[in-house]
C-alpha cells in the first residue's frame, strides 16, 4: 500500500522530511523514480533514486555540520539552476535544521546582496554564475562565513563543493539531533509586487508535510508517476512539486531549461518523456493554445500525459477551453500563496467550473469574509481567509509562521475576528465570492479591484472575457482616472501577431461590444491600449504587476515607471 501522510487528520508531534519521507521510500519496495533530469540540450539525462538522495542528504548534511561548523537554525542562501544537486543540499538542510532560504537564477547582484543581509545567511552555495553576483557584493554581506560553488573552477577565497564532499564518505549517516516540527525550515522570498520582497518563514510541517494535500489531491500523484511543474525551484510553487511529490513516492521532472520560455521545447519534451502530471502559470498555458502551438501538439502529442494543473495566477475560462479542445485533458486552477499550501483547488470528483478556483482542500478552513471577520453569504464579496488556530492543536497547519522581520520578529497579518483569540483570520490580501455550491471566484487582490460609478469591478473577470477574443493573447485591466465616474475600467491589450498587423482603428469598439455581451455590460474597458508583450511589467515570476500600470494611469505626467 502507498504511504501518505495525511496532515488534513492529524498534526504530528515529530516529522522530519528527510528521514520520515526521504529514507522511507528510499527502503521502500513501492517507491518509483525521484528525479528524471534532463540537461537543457535533451542531450544529457538521469535517473535518480529516492536512495540517492538519502545518501547524498546524508553527506551534505555532515559536511555542513562537521566540516564547516553550521548550526541548526543558521540560515543558508541558495541560488541554482535546476541540477539534482539543488534538491541533495535542500534535503540535507532539512535533516539537520539548517534553514534553507531559496532564491532564484534572475536576481541581480543588489538583489543577492537584500537577500543575504535580510536573511543574516551564513552559508551561500550557487553556481559559477551566482558566486561571481555575489562576490561583487561580498564586503557588503557581513554575516557570510561561508562560500560553496557547485560546478565550474571556483572563484578566489571560494571553495569547491564537489571537492570538499568527496572526503564524506559515500555511506556516511548523519546523527545530529532531528530539529523540532516547529523549528523554522525554510524562508521564501516573495516577488516584491508591490515593495521590497517580505521573507516568507515556514516551519518542517507547514510545507514539507502539509504539502502532501497539494501533491496527493492536486496534482493526484502516487508512486511511479512523474509530475513537471514549470518553476525555478527560486519560488515557492517549485516547492510545492518538491514536497508534494516526494511525500506521495511520486517522481519530479525536471528540465534545466535557463532561457526565456518557449511554448514549442514545452510540447517537445511532453512529447519525447513520460511525464504523467504537468503543472504550468496562466502565461504558459496562454502560449500554449495558440493557434500554432495546438496544431504542434496534433503532431507531437504527449508520451504519457494524464493530468494538468495551474497555479500562481488565475486561468481564463477561455484558456481552459482551447486546452480541452486541443489535449482532451481539463486544467485544474488552483489557489495558494508562498505563505500557504494549495488551499483551493478543482479537485477529482467535484465538475470543473471555468473561471473557479474550485473548492477548499480537504482539511483546509477557509471562507470569505467580509471587514468585520463575518463569514460572507454566498454571492457576495469579501476577503479570502483562513482560520488559524494559534494554540497549535488544529489539523490544518499548512499557513506560515509569519513574515521574518528586520528585528526577528514574526507578523503573521491576523485578524481577530471573534470572543475565541486562539482562531484568527489569516487574510490572504485577495478578494472573492464563494457560490451556493460552495465554488470560490476569483476577484482580485485588494488594491486590483475598480470601483466605477459605485460599481465593484475584478480585473480579472474582464481580463478572462478578453480572452474569450480571437485577436487577444493576454491583457492587463486596472483602474483608470475618469471625471465623472471617478475611475473606469482600462485594458491593456496584447494582439496575436496576425491581429497586430491588420488595421486595429476598429478593434477597439470591437473588443468593447465584446465584453458588453459576455460580461455585464457595466464592466467593459472604457479605455484599450494595444501594447507589445515587453510593455507589460511582470514580476520575475512572471505575474503582471497590475500595481505599476496603474500607478502610470494615475500619475500626473501619464508616464510609465517601467
């Protein structure tokens, strides 16, 4: 029989991911393949096991401990590219306490310098690449006492990892002391949509264990399948891969693609693997259905594909729709934070509802609620919330444990809501309605919502209705400055290459009689802009960062801080 943790039943006393997950199916008879890699090129490839990982965790972890002197709960900054060795170093971290702090391949050298004085890292592994970022910054990063390379000759006053591995024998056992299931594991960095990146800390069950609702539920994996998620493993949602995979005896893929996305290397690889779950962003699947790509994937149709899944914004409806048509295979949106597991989702047995976010996670408490922490009636709009229950004896435990402050101090954004102070409302920051059936619907983040002439507008409801429209690849909808009803709906829109080319003078009232029959006629765009693709700012992630655009509609000068 498979072994699954259920954390929607029970909050354990002790868990670790290493031993408890990682060992175990490394001695299991049921457990399939850990890692299929594959080098950008598809030239190179391998297969790892789930006692390959054991056995390297192990090592490293020794090597930390023994030979560098790091001590549980230092925190240790990793920037590198998708290789095995990324996810060797993270299970060592989390078999000896040290907290992992994951950082993606884009930032910059200011960007690694923020990192490490926030996070007060004391230890730094990364590539050739991101070694020599942070050496031009290293005076500057005071706690660091240590400097790994993986690969590549190694930088001045930088040691080999490789090198200094090999005197850890290939058997070796770590036996330190296995941290406390609430001790903090790993610190995220959130994108910084609308300031400086907040540090995101979570203990050893909040997402190595209460990610299996997302790995089993979600992606519905299990033993020998093979689940690609298109992330870097810089953000959290590659962590949600990682933890949900691996705790389900399920298989990662993983492509160390690092060039921009290409739609077309995508249906190549599901053509040529056996990749059985993929989960991709909006802006993937968006590339993905167009006209030339679906009649790719006609040609070159998947090896093994059996499930798909989105996640990190909302899906238009539209999208879903195209995807169907063209695979046979239905998208399953989901919603969850870097502050939380998949706390909605669409999943096995409940009808898909385009447009929805689906329903609550087995296990998860959460509701729309409206200022005052009073629960929503269905239909109407409120906050998007999760109940807490700050005594730690709930089943749900799958919410962080707060943003890490300058001073160490954690800020967790509850809300109080009623007589019992032990069961806060977590609020989320995004907004929405919950229907009869208990569906949740998207509306937007806080500060996204318009509010035209008294009416409340969600972008992305206008947004998903645009795409509904042949000549629309993807768009941005924010509020807009308007004399007489205070703000209006603004779109802006990028074209398919063929619609760009035509004469767009008439598209625009197109598009806007559009909208007027397949949404409420009072949200349609008063205002269209055609943009090229650059002109959107997105967030390293790739999110649409709404905020700026809207900070350009109504600035005093019109102009675009991009």
């Amino acid at each position: 029989m498979a072994h699954y943790y259920q954390p929607e039943l029970r909050r354990p006393d002790q868990f670790n991911f290493a031993t408890d997950v990682v060992d175990y199916w490394a001695s299991s008879k049921d457990a399939g393949l850990a890692m299929h890699w594959i080098s950008q090129d598809r030239q190179q490839e391998r297969k790892l096991s789930f006692g390959h990982f054991s056995r390297q965790s192990h090592r490293l972890a020794i090597l930390l401990r023994d030979k560098l002197g790091v001590k549980q709960g230092e925190k240790l900054l990793i920037i590198l590219p998708r290789v095995p060795e990324w996810w060797e170093i993270a299970t060592a971290c989390l078999r000896s306490g040290i907290i992992l702090c994951p950082a993606t391949t884009l930032l910059v050298d200011k960007d690694v310098e923020y990192r490490c004085n926030r996070s007060g890292a004391s230890v730094f592994i990364g590539d050739r690449v991101s070694v020599q970022k942070l050496i031009r910054v290293q005076t500057k990063c005071p706690t660091l006492k240590h400097i790994l390379q993986l690969g590549g000759q190694p930088l001045s006053g930088v040691q080999d990892l490789v090198k200094i591995l090999q005197s850890i024998a290939q058997d070796a056992t770590f036996s330190g002391k296995t941290p406390d299931v609430h001790a903090p594991s790993l610190i995220y960095f959130t994108s910084g949509t609308t300031a400086q990146p907040k540090m995101v800390q979570h203990n050893h069950i909040s997402y190595p264990l209460a990610h299996t609702i997302t790995g089993k539920h979600f992606h519905r994996l299990e033993p020998g399948q093979l689940a690609w998620v298109l992330t870097e493993q810089g953000w959290a949602k590659a962590a949600w891969a990682f933890f949900g995979a691996w705790n389900c005896g399920a298989g990662l893929f993983i492509h160390d693609d690092r060039g921009a996305f290409n739609p077309r290397v995508v249906l190549d690889v599901l053509h040529q693997y056996p990749i059985t779950t993929f989960c991709a962003p909006p802006t993937a699947y968006r590339q993905l259905v167009l006209d030339e790509m679906r009649q790719h994937y006609q040609r070159y149709p998947p090896k093994a594909l059996q499930h798909c899944t989105g996640a990190g914004e909302p899906l238009n409806p539209e999208v879903i729709r195209l995807w169907k048509e063209t695979s046979g295979l239905e998208i399953c949106d989901g919603y969850g934070q870097t502050e939380t597991i998949l706390v909605c989702g669409n999943f096995k047995g409940n009808p898909i509802r385009p447009g929805s976010m689906g329903k609550p996670s087995p296990g998860v408490p959460l509701h729309v609620v409206d200022e005052q922490g009073r629960e929503c009636t269905e239909g109407v709009e409120g906050d998007i919330a999760i109940k807490v229950d700050l005594s730690r004896s709930s089943d749900f435990f799958g919410v962080f444990d707060g943003y890490l402050g300058e001073n160490s101090e954690l800020d967790r954004r509850l809300r109080v809501a009623d007589e019992d102070s032990q069961r806060p409302w977590y609020l989320t920051g995004d907004r929405a309605t919950r229907d009869n059936d208990g569906y949740f619907w998207f509306v937007g983040r806080n500060d996204d919502v318009i509010n035209s002439a008294g009416y409340r507008i969600g972008p992305f409801e206008v947004e998903s209705t645009l795409k509904q429209h042949p000549a629309v690849v993807e768009s941005a909808v924010v509020s807009s400055p308007d004399p007489s009803r205070g703000e209006v709906v603004k779109a802006f829109v990028v074209l398919t290459p063929q619609a760009a080319k035509g004469d767009t003078s008439s598209l625009v009232k197109e598009l806007q009689d559009f909208c007027k029959e397949h949404a409420a006629p009072y949200k349609y765009p008063r205002k269209v802009q055609f943009v090229d693709p650059s002109f959107l700012p997105k967030t390293i992630s790739g999110k649409i960062q709404r905020k700026k655009l809207k900070e350009m509609e109504w600035s005093t000068d019109g102009k675009a801080k991009l």
